[in-house]
C-alpha cells in the first residue's frame, strides 16, 4: 500500500506547486481585444491621425479629452488639449505627416474604462523626402464615456531615425 501512497502523493504535490504557477501564466498575457474593439480603435486612430495630417484641429482636439496628459520621451510632459492642438498647429502643421506601421496595432480592453492601443508610427516631412523618417513607439489610453472615444493619455517613446 505504501508504495502505491507514495507515487499519488507526488502526483497531488506537483499538481499542487504546478496550479499557482499556470494561474501566474494564464494571467501574464492579457487578451487582445474583440474584433469590435479592435476595429473601433483603428478607426478611431485613423480618424485622429487624418485630422493630425490635414492639420484639421478641431476633428483632432474634438478626439482629446480636455485633460489630456502627453508623455513624450524627448518633449517631456504635456497637458491639456488645448496646449497639444496648439503645439500642433505651431509645429507639425504642414511640416509633418504620420503613418501606423502595418501590423504593429494592438489593442486591449480596459474594464469600466475604455481601451489601451499600442502600436509603432512613423513621421515624414512633406516636400523634403531627402530628411530621414522618424519613428517611435506609441501607447494611447482612449476613454468610452457615454458612447464617446476619446484619448486622455498618450506615451510617445523611442524615437529615433530610420536609415536608409
């Protein structure tokens, strides 16, 4: 009987110090978001980067939640909506256009809340194709609140220069 004893208790010891461990797993990897989601976000990130290439700034700042906070890795911090339409409008009007690297866009759900995007973009300056394009990594918080989408936070990171 013992030997027999011996072999199952192994068996629930390692089921037991192996189920903590697969919780830890299955919780590391969040899930991506429903197509829907998915495809709302695209959208909106469309949306807001036409509006940003056609320097359309009242369809961009309408997107913006008035309390918006910009992290930008070289820039430092930025706050408002009406202080990064501004900056745009000063800055990247005419000067600059940005474009989502296909196949870099996720999106995850965040409960009660609205939905995280992740993605890379880069940024070309119209009529001197001779400058390197830049890019970056790009994370953008967007808000439901009653049916409408809006970003209120935004990480632009690691930006650097592509070669040629």
């Amino acid at each position: 009987m013992k030997k027999i004893f011996a072999p199952l208790q192994m068996f629930l010891l390692a089921s037991l110090l192996a189920a903590p461990l697969a919780h830890v797993q299955a919780q590391a990897a969040p899930a991506p978001a429903p197509d829907s989601l998915f495809q709302t976000i695209q959208s909106l990130d469309t949306q807001l980067f036409d509006a940003y290439n056609h320097c359309d700034l009242e369809k961009l700042g309408a997107l913006l939640a008035d309390d918006l906070e910009f992290y930008h890795d070289v820039h430092g911090l930025s706050r408002g909506r009406q202080a990064l339409v501004e900056g745009i409008k000063n800055n990247i009007c005419g000067k600059v256009t940005r474009e989502l690297v296909p196949g870099t866009l996720e999106v995850y759900p965040i409960a009660d809340y609205g939905a995280v995007e992740i993605g890379v973009h880069r940024f070309h300056h119209p009529g001197h194709e001779n400058e390197s394009v830049g890019e970056a990594k790009f994370i953008h918080l967007w808000q439901n609140k009653d049916g409408v989408w809006k970003v209120t936070r935004v990480i632009s990171f690691d930006h650097h220069a592509l070669t040629k």
